[in-house]
C-alpha cells in the first residue's frame, strides 16, 4: 500500500479520535482485529500482568495512534461501547439468486419497523459498508450498557455496542471502502430504539442493572449468591458469555430444589443478565433451561454442612 493509502488510514483513526471515539487497528485490507490474542499474549505494555482483549486496548490517544498507525497500513477499528455509539448495521441479503430481488434488505427492514413504530427514519451520521450495507450511528443513553444484537429489530438488522466494534469509514477491503454518506452529526439513539434493544424493565435497569428481584422466602445466602451470578453473567468477557450463563444456571438451580428461590424469579434474573451482557434472548433462554434443569435433577436433597 502506498504511503498515501497509509495516510489516509492514520487519518480516518485520528479524525474518528477526534470526536471521541476508541479505535483499535484491524488487518490491512480486512475486517478483523491485528491485536495479539490471549495465546500469543507477550504479558508486556498494555498487557503487563493479563492479556488485555482489543476493547480494552482501543484508544483515542493521539500519540499511540500515530504510533499504530505510522508503518502499517492497518484498517480502523472502532470499539462501539467504550466510544460511547450503539451502531445499527443494516445489511444486505447474503446470497444472490432466485427470489434474491424480493429479499428485503435490513435498510428496508428498518424503515418497516419505523413506519411500524410510528416514528421516521432516524437523521444521523451514516456510513456506506463494503457490501452495500449501512451503519447508523447513534450514541448511547447516559449510563445505559447495551450489548450487541443479532436480529433482535429485524432480519438482517445487527447492533453494535458493548463488546462489538465496526470498522470505520476511510477503511478498505476487497469488498470496497468503507465511507460516509450522510455526514450529518451523531444523533442519540431514539428511546423508542432503546426500549425494543434493552432487556426488560430498561429504565430501572440503567440505573441499577439486573438486581435480582428475590422472593420473601429466599434466604439471605441465596440471594446473595443470585446476586453474585448475574453479576458474573453481566461482566462475562467476549467467548466466555454463554459459558458464564450456564455455570451460573447450574449454581443457582439448587435454589430452586430447595424451595429458597422460585424458578420464575432466577430466570427472569438471569434472561436480564444475559440480554445486559449481549446475548440473543433464544440464547439466554436455552442455556438457562439446560443449566437449570441439570441442577435441580441433581439438588434434590438440601445438603449440609
């Protein structure tokens, strides 16, 4: 790649800095991050003590940017959470082929569930992908932690927020640039789009996240520990999210064996957790039951000290 191309890379990472943004470096002419996995983690710099993943490595320091950016030729990452932005990313049917042209797109799926809602497309910053499809840019409501999604608004509709990223206009793959469109400024994300991506009970749930509404008969050890396992389920790193859930399933079942937590309570608590930690909601709900399931088969006697 030219020393131009490489410039106009260093340039879309510092312009999106410039506005506040994290940004992180991805392949040359690819999507995927160029970070050292946990692995090949070298436990130096950034990463002295523990690995640290791409999100929490993304930065808006000039200076390190440059660094980066300055012999490599690396695409731009944007780590969405961190940044602040929820992006919608409206794509395009995967396949071409028979029926192909009656297949709507997501931006055509979008505009559905606004007119459905009542509501116009939302005027924001957006961004023309490789493959055709649009990113719309949204930032985030104070103090809300939305995750991703996958489908949750529609088909071919994807969200991006904690522990997701997009790649950011001025990059380039061999699907073709990255490049706004509409360069108007960064809208906040409609409360109505909110309320459809948060996990139930949202406006409670900002302000104090999923806090495991226990019942009068739960004992003190038991809400403790329910406490403790949504929040594990919350915090759970990107790969480890569904691994988390159905540990934290199985040691809340005996709960329920014992009659200190109803089942209806735990699930709900966990669903809320899960959806908190970005996982889709027929995910959490399948991975509860089986790790539910699994435990009060095998807690059917309370044992003692």
């Amino acid at each position: 790649m030219t020393h131009q191309a490489r410039s106009a890379l260093l340039r879309a990472a510092l312009d999106a800095a410039e506005r506040g943004w994290a940004v992180f470096p991805l392949r040359p002419g690819a999507k995927r991050p160029a970070l050292h996995g946990e692995e090949s983690c070298p436990g130096i710099g950034d990463c002295a003590g523990f690995h640290r993943k791409w999100e929490d490595r993304a930065t808006s320091d000039p200076g390190r940017i440059r660094r980066a950016w300055g012999d490599v030729s690396f695409n731009v990452g944007i780590a969405t959470g961190p940044s602040g932005l929820v992006v919608v990313d409206l794509d395009l049917p995967k396949h071409k082929g028979k029926g192909s042209a009656d297949t709507p797109s997501g931006v055509t799926t979008f505009a559905a569930l606004c007119e459905r809602a009542g509501h116009p497309v939302p005027t924001t910053l957006t961004v023309r992908t490789a493959s055709g499809g649009q990113h719309l840019y949204f930032t985030a409501p104070e103090g809300a932690r939305l995750g991703n999604s996958a489908g949750r608004l529609g088909k071919r509709i994807d969200t991006r927020a904690w522990g997701g990223y997009v790649v950011a206009p001025g990059s380039t793959t061999p699907g073709g640039p990255y490049a706004v469109t509409d360069p108007v400024p960064v809208a906040p994300l409609p409360g109505w789009l909110y309320a459809v991506l948060a996990p139930r009970q949202a406006a409670r749930a900002v302000i104090d996240p999923p806090s495991v509404r226990t019942a009068h008969r739960a004992s003190r050890y038991a809400s403790t520990a329910l406490t403790a396992e949504t929040a594990a389920v919350q915090h759970a790193g990107e790969g480890e999210r569904n691994a988390t859930l159905l540990r934290a399933a199985r040691a809340l079942g005996r709960f329920i064996a014992w009659g200190d937590l109803p089942r209806s309570v735990v699930e709900e608590a966990l669903q809320e957790a899960g959806a908190w930690a970005g996982l889709p909601d027929a995910e959490c709900r399948t991975t509860i039951r089986s790790g539910l399931n699994w435990s009060i088969a095998r807690n059917q006697q309370r044992r003692t000290a």
